[in-house]
C-alpha cells in the first residue's frame, strides 16, 4: 500500500527537501506553501499531516489541524515549529496532534518519526500493496486478483517483492542474483530471465521493463 502525505510548509526549500526524502521513502506527497491552499485541500484522502504551526499567510498549523479534525478525528498529524516552547507542544497535543518536531531538525529523523506513525496507525496495511489489479500482502506472501489467488513460488514472490517495493528502481541481473538466490551463488545470469519470464506470465498486469544489456525495472 503507498500512503499519501500532506506537508504544509512556508519554507520552500524545506518543503522541497522534506517532499524529496519522502518519495525517496516511497510515499506520495503534495507539499503546500500556503495555509489557504491546505485547507481548500482538507477532504483529499491523506494518510498523515505535516503541518508547519507558523505560516506565512493569515492561517496557522493550529487553524489546518481544526479543519482536518472536523472531517477525520484519527488521521496522525505531525506539528513543525521554529519555536521549541512547552505552550506549543501542549496546544498541539490538546487539538490532536501525534507528534511534535522543533526547527532546525534533521529530515531523516522525521523521515522516521513518519515511518513509525505510519507503522502504528497503519499496521494492517503496511505491509499489504495494490498493483494494478493485484494485492499483494508481503506478511503472508499471498497475491490476489480480485478474489482469486495466484500461487507463486518462493523465488517468484521474492522476485515480485523486491520489484513492487522498489517501483521505478533499475535492477541488473546481478543485484537480481544477489538479492534473491544470495551473493554466494554460482550460475549463470540466465536463471534471472528464466524467473522473469515465469513471473510476466503469471501476472502479465506486472509492467516489467526489459533493459537490453543490463537487467529489469518494474513501473
């Protein structure tokens, strides 16, 4: 499953560094500048806020986290302020946020405070994804389409989870090799083609690309 993000920050460097690390991460963020425009945004299906308290315009992180709990009472919201002061925190917590993270802070320790939001809100999903038409629950390493399962074997599912849990990424046969059969195997590259070919005619939905000389890419 891919989760969207919502994060409103005035900084526009910041915003763009926080929206980069996050779809590096795999989610899908709309980033907002303004306040105004979060808020005309407010029913969009975000799994997570992050909400800058001190904006630009007329609206603050506190005025968009009423909003947001107007219409959804559980979505987690991440509160970002240049001011570390107790009062905000307090405020925060008692209009419903989950976290609090005081400027200047590093964008891989709210990467993971993310992550560990997401994990716990969402933990019957995590580890469930949507290909197209499939549904993929890597816990269970079981595929359905619609209500009918695909049997894959251990190699194929290996195979499937490393493509859909990094879409769009490039891989050679040998980080294919490496990653499925192990660093200590010895063969020949042709077994990589072979699992591929098996796993494009089990679930043709899959869009694995082919690139000539060097190896596959899911997109």
């Amino acid at each position: 499953m891919v989760f969207n993000i919502a994060v409103v920050e005035d900084e526009k460097d910041l915003n763009s560094l926080i929206k980069a690390y996050l779809e590096k991460e795999g989610y899908n963020v709309d980033s907002y500048i303004c306040g105004k425009d979060a808020i005309e945004n407010i029913n969009k299906n975000y799994h997570l806020w992050i909400l800058d308290i001190m904006l630009g315009d007329d609206v603050s992180g506190y005025d968009i986290i009423k909003k947001i709990r107007e219409i959804n009472e559980v979505v987690p919201v991440i509160f970002t302020s240049a001011r570390d002061k107790d009062l905000d925190k307090i405020i925060g917590l008692e209009l419903g946020s989950d976290d609090y993270i005081t400027k200047p802070f590093s964008t891989k320790e709210l990467v993971l405070r993310v992550n560990n939001i997401i994990k716990r809100v969402y933990k019957n999903e995590v580890n469930k994804i949507t290909y197209d038409k499939y549904s993929i629950n890597l816990d269970k390493r079981i595929v359905l389409k619609g209500d009918k399962e695909i049997t894959l074997t251990t190699l194929e599912f290996d195979l499937l989870s490393m493509f859909v849990t990094n879409k769009n990424k490039s891989f050679s046969r040998d980080d294919i090799l490496n990653n499925i059969w192990g660093e200590n195997y010895f063969g020949t590259d042709r077994v990589v083609d072979d699992l591929v070919r098996r796993l494009r005619k089990k679930m043709p939905l899959l869009n694995i690309n082919t690139i000539y000389g060097f190896g596959y890419r899911l997109t």
